[in-house]
C-alpha cells in the first residue's frame, strides 16, 4: 500500500459536493476557494515590489 492510498483514506470523498448558488451560477465551495485563492495570489503578485528594485533606485 502506499502513502498516497494511506493518505486518502483518511479524507471521506463519499458525499455529495455543497454548492453556491447565486441566480444562474452555481459552483463548488471547493472550487470557489480555489478562485478565491487565485485572485487572492494574482493581487498580491501586482502589489508586491520587484526583487531589487530597492538597489537600483538606491545607485542613481
């Protein structure tokens, strides 16, 4: 057996799925926590300073 089968067994994926519903879009919370966390690292990625930067400004 390995580790991945010993690892799954401790997750139940026997059940039905819990969904959003909001008008006509309907979508899995775990998908919807996936989005969120993309948006989530795609804003921190435009807000975050460049590696250095800092030197460059500091050498003019």
């Amino acid at each position: 057996m390995s580790w991945f089968n010993s690892v799954g067994a401790l997750i139940n994926l026997d059940h039905p799925g819990h969904f959003l519903h909001w008008h006509f879009i309907q979508v899995s919370v775990a998908n919807a926590l996936v989005m969120t966390l993309m948006v989530a690292t795609f804003v921190v990625a435009l807000l975050a300073p460049f590696p250095g930067r800092r030197s460059r400004k500091e050498n003019r």
